[in-house]
C-alpha cells in the first residue's frame, strides 16, 4: 500500500497545520463554512497498467479515529452512499482515476477526520484529510459559577446555547487567531484545555511559553470544569432591541416574542462578534439569564483593551436593569 498523504484544501477555507499523534505524518485541518459544499479529492495514480476495475471507498472517523463508518462505496457502475449522505454525496467522476469526493449542504455532522481507499488490480491510494467547519469559539459555565460541569452536562449546555462541545482542532485554530482564557473547559474528545496567548502566573505560568494548557483525558461523569462551545454560522438577525425602560428577564424574553424574535442566545451573541463585527456598549438579557454586550471597537468605559464579549453575570432575573438582545431566524 502507498503511504497515507496529508492534504490540504486552500479553495474551500484557511488550512491549518495539525500534528497528529504520528510523528512522521503531519496533516492538515481544512476549515469550511456551514451549508456550502466541500470537494475532497482522490485520484488514482497508475503505476502496473492493469487494471481490474476500480474500488473506491470514503469512510468518516469518529473523533478519537477508533472507529469507521461508511460514507460511499463504489464498485463499478454500482454506488451506495450511506445513512445522512444520501442525495448529498456524489463522485465527481472527472475521468476514470478521479475518485473525488462531493459532499453537499454540508453540516454539524459532517466535520471529522475523512479517508479515501482506492483500489485498482496492483495499484492504489489512501487519502487522509480532516474537514472543520469555520465558527466561533467561547467559553461558556452556567449560573451555578465556574467548573459545576461534568462532560454530559458541558455537551448539554453548549446544545442549549445553540453550539456544539468544541474540538480541539476548533479551539487551536481560536487560538491561533488569539484567544486567551485562564479557566479549564471540556472539548468534544473528552480532555479538558484551555488556550493562553498571554502567559501568566495563574494559568500555567509566566516561564511557560503560549498555546494549549493541557489537563489531559478526565473522568466524564465525575470531573467537573467549564466547556468550551462552537457556533458554526449566524443563520438569522441578532439585535439591540431598543425600549423605553429597563427590564427583567421575563419582560425581556417577552418583549423580543412581541417583536417577532426570541431572545439571543449566547452562541448568537459571539457569532454576531465575531463574523459581523457587531458592537454595542449596552448589557443586555439573554436567553440563559446571563448579561452580557459585544465590543469590536475597544474604548473607555465599554471595553477598553481589547475586543470581547464583554459579561456582566448572572443578576437576580426580577431586576429591571438591562435591556435584552433579540434573535430572528
């Protein structure tokens, strides 16, 4: 068999390097954005000239790569294309090597570690790649205060926030963009990190150079930390909804179903952060009970080092001190 090959798709997102746990094999992370379609190429490279028919088949890796499941098998004229890939994922059958994968409305579901078997008498290939969807990463801990979550709860609250347990791939590459933050969180393998740009006594030491403070694989069910979610897009309107007084939490969600909408999540407001630049210097009620306003523009009294959703806690919900955010799918 040839060896495995690392490939990188600079056409459909930014791709960053990952090393895995083979030293000799360094592959690539592929960020792409939710409900585009994504090309994985393949091909055959014939070396014997004899052929028997070509076999091709593309599987998908759970997280920890210790198991498979079918996404297209070929053989031939005959195709199966498995579970939710079905009518999203097709060959692209440029000529008789190309065994390039297209997977359609691409989402949640479908980042992860991918490989391409193909099969020919003497002749093959395997391609191994990783496709990540491009989002935002923020921590998130409840009103119950900081590390109160175990792995089931973290994957919970990131669902009721409308994001998913970040992996690690995902929380390098926000890393990477800059984001430091001093509290240990869960991640979708079951470790617990957190990333620090800006070494510091408190979280790892200031002789300690940057990157991923690492605690390693935790117990799920007894080991409790905070967690830190992924939003992949910002499908709707996020909004300052603007009234005449302050309100309580229950006249805020109130308020936001009166006007059409719903009360802003917490992914909602980092996605409208982060890809629209939203900026506001009003703290508002969300959807979880916490207040919080986004800052793109750093300036005194909002925020004045740096941009950042900026969080104000968990106020007692009957008092009427703050605006509210709204959502409009």
């Amino acid at each position: 068999m040839m060896p495995l090959i690392a490939l990188t798709l600079l056409i459909l997102g930014v791709a960053t390097a990952v090393p895995t746990s083979d030293d000799n094999l360094v592959m690539f992370t592929i960020f792409t954005t939710h409900g585009s379609n994504i090309s994985l190429p393949c091909t055959l490279t014939r070396h014997s000239g004899f052929s028997t028919g070509m076999r091709i088949k593309w599987t998908k890796f759970s997280r920890d790569k210790t198991m498979e499941t079918d996404v297209l098998v070929s053989m031939g004229f005959h195709n199966m294309v498995y579970d939710s890939y079905q009518n999203r994922a097709f060959l692209r059958e440029a000529d008789e090597d190309d065994a390039t994968l297209i997977i359609t409305n691409v989402g949640l579901d479908d980042f992860g570690w991918y490989k391409c078997d193909v099969i020919d008498g003497m002749d093959d290939n395997t391609v191994l790649f990783s496709v990540e969807l491009d989002g935002v990463v923020f921590p998130y801990f409840p009103r119950l205060g900081r590390y109160n979550l175990n792995f089931q709860d973290a994957q919970r609250a990131c669902q009721e926030q409308g994001a998913s347990v970040a992996t690690f791939e995902q929380l390098y590459e926000a890393w990477r963009s800059g984001m430091d933050w001093c509290n240990a969180g869960w991640l979708s393998d079951g470790t617990v990190q957190y990333p620090i740009n800006n070494p510091r006594e408190p979280c790892g030491g200031e002789q300690n150079s940057a990157g991923l403070r690492n605690y390693g694989y935790q117990q799920k069910s007894s080991s409790f930390y905070d967690v830190f979610c992924f939003n992949p897009q910002l499908n709707g309107r996020f909004y300052w909804l603007d009234q005449p007084d302050k309100l309580t939490f229950d006249e805020a969600v109130e308020a936001c179903r009166n006007d059409g909408a719903e009360i802003a999540k917490v992914s909602h407001i980092f996605a409208a952060w982060k890809m629209q630049r939203y900026d506001r210097c009003d703290a508002g009620w969300l959807a979880d009970g916490s207040v919080r306003y986004p800052i793109s523009n750093p300036r005194n009294k909002c925020s004045p080092t740096e941009a950042a959703v900026r969080f104000v806690g968990f106020p007692n919900k009957k008092h009427k001190l703050y605006g509210v955010y709204c959502y409009r799918a």
